[in-house]
C-alpha cells in the first residue's frame, strides 16, 4: 500500500499537507489526536471538504515555541510504537487462544 502526501504549508508554527490515501480518516484522525496530546500544539484537525471528491488535509498549529515539523515526527513515531505494541498484544492474544482451544 502506497499512501501519497502532499505539503501544503510548514512555517514556524504550522504544517499543512494532505494525505492521498484510499482510506481518508483513520490515518488523519489518529496523527490530529496524537498532536492535541503534546505540549504547546494549539491546534490539531484534518479537513475533508467532500469524502467522494477530495483527501484529508491535516493541520498542526503549535503557539511558537515548538516546530509543528517535529511534533509531526514525534507523533509519526509515537503511532509506529502504538502499532507495534498493538501487534505484539495481538499476536499474544492468538496464541492464548490457539492453546485454550487444544
């Protein structure tokens, strides 16, 4: 799977970009809440203007004193240790299961 991104605007204290994916809120919706969670972001959202005829653009706006560029790689790291720990507690759950049903 191929996901396309597109930077709208990155300045000081905000980062635009779209994201050109199939799938148009999961990967948004999770990159905005993450960002709400960090220190001195004061706004984090993605806007579909039409779901059959347009993508996601996320927006990170931060007060100044943080880089939204940063926030973004921090939160980008942080959904890759949230997915990792997802799968290892997942792939644990498969095998309590596979061995009660012996």
């Amino acid at each position: 799977m191929v996901i396309n991104v597109e930077l709208k605007k990155l300045t000081d204290r905000e980062i635009r970009f779209v994201i050109y994916d199939d799938d148009k809120h999961s990967l948004p919706n999770l990159i905005t809440k993450l960002a709400l969670k960090k220190p001195d972001v004061i706004y984090s959202a993605y806007i579909l203007e039409h779901p059959m005829t347009s993508y996601p653009e996320v927006v990170i706006l931060t007060n100044g004193l943080r880089n939204p560029l940063e926030v973004l790689e921090e939160v980008i790291n942080e959904a890759k240790k949230l997915i990792e720990d997802f799968s290892a507690r997942f792939e644990e759950a498969l095998n309590h299961a596979a061995k009660k049903g012996k």
